[in-house]
C-alpha cells in the first residue's frame, strides 16, 4: 500500500500537509474524504488516489468543475513528484518537502539551449516546478553546472514569537503578500509538452516579471530588516 502526501498551498486549508495517506483516498468537501476542501467549488466527492502497480493514479470523479494538473484538466493522471494539483479554489502540491527537494535534485536543471528554444517558442519563461520549494530559473542566465548551496538546508527558519499585536499583523500581511505574488504564477504556470524527463513549467513573461519585482521587494524588506535605519 503506498503512503501519499500532499501539501495546501492555496485555499482554506492552505499551509496544512496532509501525511503519508494509505491508498486509495478520495478528496472533496465531505467530511468522509481523507483530504476535506472547504470550498464551495469543489465536489462532495471531487478527486481519487489510488495506486496501480508501482504508479499512483489521480481520477476525477465526475466532478462539477473538473481538477486540473499542472494547469491541464485532467480525467486521469499518473502522479509524479511536485504535480501541481487544482480543485476548485484549492492548489494542493503532491508529495512531501523532502520528496520534492529529492526530486530536484536528481532531475538537475533545465538547459540553457532548451530554456532558450522554449522561450522563444512559447514567449514564456520556464521555471522549475518543485511545489513548495520552487527553483526559479532564468532562461537567459541558466546553467547546468550552476549548483547554488541551499541557504537553508534543515529546512525553513523558524516563525518568530513574542510579537507585539501590531507587529504580528504587520508581519502577517507582509506573508500574505509574498503568498498572493507566488499564487499567481503557480495558478498560471502550465506543463510544456516534453519528450524527457524534464517537465518544465511554462508562465508568461508578464508573471516572470511579477517575480523579479517580487524578489526585489524582498531585497528591500530584507535590507530593512538588517539595517532599519538605511
């Protein structure tokens, strides 16, 4: 019997991961469902996981709004590590973090000619698609031998404590901004159609751009943070 985990990164339930389910489950808005979605969206029973062989299959089960995967719709899918998974207003990431930082690793980064080509065929830009631990990748800049070292490779910092009223709310809706940036892209991104085993994210060059200027707002939080009085 395999062990399935998800992660909710958008929804309700966002922020919550739901560990290692037997096979099969289903997910949807009952409270009989392994994977319970608060939303009105998304079927009494929307979605089913269950295991063929080695291969873990996705089925949607004649859902009123259907599920999509990777930005696809989908009647059934075989799952792989880091899918993208959407039911109604709800984006569930499969797989644990270690699965998907795992996985990056042993699918390395895309090309530069690929990214070039694609790009250019697309118009879009192409990121990797880990789920929760995205690995962004310029296509004008990316390089199979660049190795960046993790900035922190036991896992996230932990959340600060004893915060002032204000400041937890402060704090709170400087995240809830990083997470409505990001939920763009993901929301957006859709798999190209590859012969390997690559499987690179697509999003438009307008998102791609919705992130740098993330990044740079971050740059300038960050340097705040360390120097408030620059």
């Amino acid at each position: 019997m395999a062990l399935v985990t998800f992660q909710v990164i958008e929804g309700l339930e966002r922020g919550r991961i739901y560990w290692e389910l037997p096979t099969p489950f289903t997910i949807g808005r009952e409270d009989d469902n392994s994977i319970q979605l608060n939303d009105e969206r998304v079927s009494r029973f929307h979605t089913k996981v269950q295991e063929d062989g080695d291969r873990l299959i996705l089925t949607d089960l004649d859902s009123t709004n259907g599920t999509r995967v990777n930005g696809h719709p989908v009647q059934m899918r075989v799952l792989q590590i880091g899918d993208q998974v959407s039911i109604g207003r709800c984006l569930l990431v499969f797989g644990s973090p270690d699965e998907i930082k795992i996985d990056q690793r042993s699918s390395g980064r895309i090309s530069k000619s690929d990214s070039a080509s694609d790009a250019d065929e697309y118009n879009h830009t192409e990121i990797g698609s880990s789920g929760s631990g995205l690995d962004l990748v310029d296509p004008a800049t990316a390089d199979p031998s660049d190795d960046l070292e993790d900035l922190f490779p036991n896992g996230p910092p932990e959340f600060p404590t004893e915060l002032r009223p204000v400041q937890q709310a402060q704090l709170s809706d400087i995240l809830a901004y990083v997470h409505d940036r990001i939920r763009f892209v993901l929301e957006e991104a859709q798999e190209a159609t590859e012969e390997d085993n690559c499987r690179p994210m697509v999003v438009s060059r307008e998102n791609w751009h919705r992130l740098l200027q993330l990044e740079m707002e971050l740059a300038v939080y960050l340097r705040k943070a360390a120097d408030p009085d620059a």
